[in-house]
C-alpha cells in the first residue's frame, strides 16, 4: 500500500474493523481481511453495520461520519450538524 489514501486505521470502539480515506471498511478476521458490505439509505447516505466493542450488537454506521471521527477526531459538542 503506497498510496496514503490505502492505509488502515483502526476504528475507535469496533474492535477488528478499520477505515481508509476513502471510506473502504474492513475487516480482520481469523487472519484475513474482508471488505465490509455497504449499504444505501433512501437519502443516499452510505452506511455499514458494526459489532460494538461493548455489548457486541451490529449497529449501523455512516461511513462518512466514521471517516470524520477516524481521521479528524470526535464531533465538537456545539457542532451544527
């Protein structure tokens, strides 16, 4: 992986699950890695479902806010949107 848009990061409190720039999810399991499948709102709005790493219930997750919250950090409490 050359391109800084390929690399891995791990994703804050889904354990096994990590995120690229480009909003491609993974997973490692048993020493492989798999593409988490995506899925489309009727907005639009690409999302996943994730295993939390508390309770280990699938949740779905936007993939554009999990980028932001990788990447740039959690959303500031007096945010907008």
């Amino acid at each position: 992986m050359n391109n800084t848009n390929d690399e891995l990061v791990p994703i804050f409190n889904h354990p096994n699950y990590y995120i690229n720039k480009l909003g491609r999810i993974y997973l490692l399991k048993n020493d492989e890695i798999t593409f988490v499948k995506e899925y489309v709102n009727m907005s639009g709005y690409y999302y996943v479902y994730l295993r939390n790493a508390h309770n280990r219930k699938h949740r779905a997750k936007y993939i554009h806010t999990l980028v932001i919250t990788t990447f740039h950090g959690p959303r500031p409490e007096n945010a907008l949107c």
